[in-house]
C-alpha cells in the first residue's frame, strides 16, 4: 500500500471516528431522557406588566403563565427530562415545585445565567414551573405541569 493510500484510509478512520463520537453524546441524552423548554414571554395580558409571563414546551405543545392565561397546562408522561431554561432577566426566575411542595431553584433572580438545563424525573402528579420573584407566581407568572399515564416512551 503506498503512504498516499496509507494516508487517505486513515483520514477516513479519522473522519468516521469523529462523526461517531459527535452523535453518540446525542443518542445517549434522548436515550436519558426528553426536552422541556422554558422560556421568559411577553403578553399584553400579564400584569403587572407585559413582561410578567413565562412558557413551557415540550415537541410542538407550548403552554404559557401569564395574569389570567387561559391555558397553562402541560399534560406530559412520567419519565426523566432535560429541563432547559432560559433565563434573562435580573426581575425574574425559573423554579420547579413538586407535587409533595418541595422547590428546587433552577436559577436566580438577580443573575442572568441565559441557558440553564438540569435532569429532572417527574413522577405522577402536578408541578409547577414559578417565578419566585416577590409575589409573581401570584401574578399568574408560572405553568402546570401535569404529569401522568404509563412511563415515557422512547
């Protein structure tokens, strides 16, 4: 074999090995577990501002918080998730509580961390994504997560 043809195989070794570690991560956080989005939304509605709402999606559902929102649950199954959230504003934040009250900060009011995600399993039950921030929550600045059926499916 010539060092040309030596040289081309392992570039293409090289090439295959780089395509496969750059899926693999990806394979292995579907297989862990599935994407919530949330994200900081601005409705005329919310008071008391506009600026005084939130949303969840999850694949194409989005619900949203906000004074008064007309829908804002989202009917997943239990299983784990990545919650990713998208925090940037120093007036707000992002915390989840479960169904039992316990709360787990997701980030905090005075940062603006942008993108935070942490692996949550959600068990049966109704948790609320809030923003703790004085009396927002109150304000209707938060979504309902209800979380029911048999598992998650892959």
């Amino acid at each position: 074999m010539t060092s040309t043809h030596k040289l081309t195989r392992l570039s293409l070794i090289a090439a295959l090995l780089v395509a496969l570690f750059a899926v693999a991560p990806a394979a292995s956080v579907a297989a862990e577990g599935r994407q919530l989005t949330g994200t900081f939304c601005t409705n005329p509605q919310a008071l008391p501002k506009p600026g005084a709402c939130m949303s969840l999606s999850f694949g194409d559902e989005t619900v949203t918080g906000y004074t008064n929102a007309p829908d804002r649950v989202l009917t997943i199954r239990p299983g784990t998730y990545w919650l990713a959230v998208n925090d940037t504003s120093t007036a707000h934040n992002f915390s989840l509580r479960a169904p039992d009250g316990t709360e787990q900060a997701i980030t905090g009011v005075v940062e603006t961390p942008g993108w935070v995600t942490v692996k949550v399993h959600l068990a049966h039950g109704t948790y609320v994504l809030f923003c703790a921030a004085d009396d927002h929550e109150q304000d209707g600045m938060y979504v309902d997560i209800e979380v029911g059926g048999v598992g998650q499916v892959e």
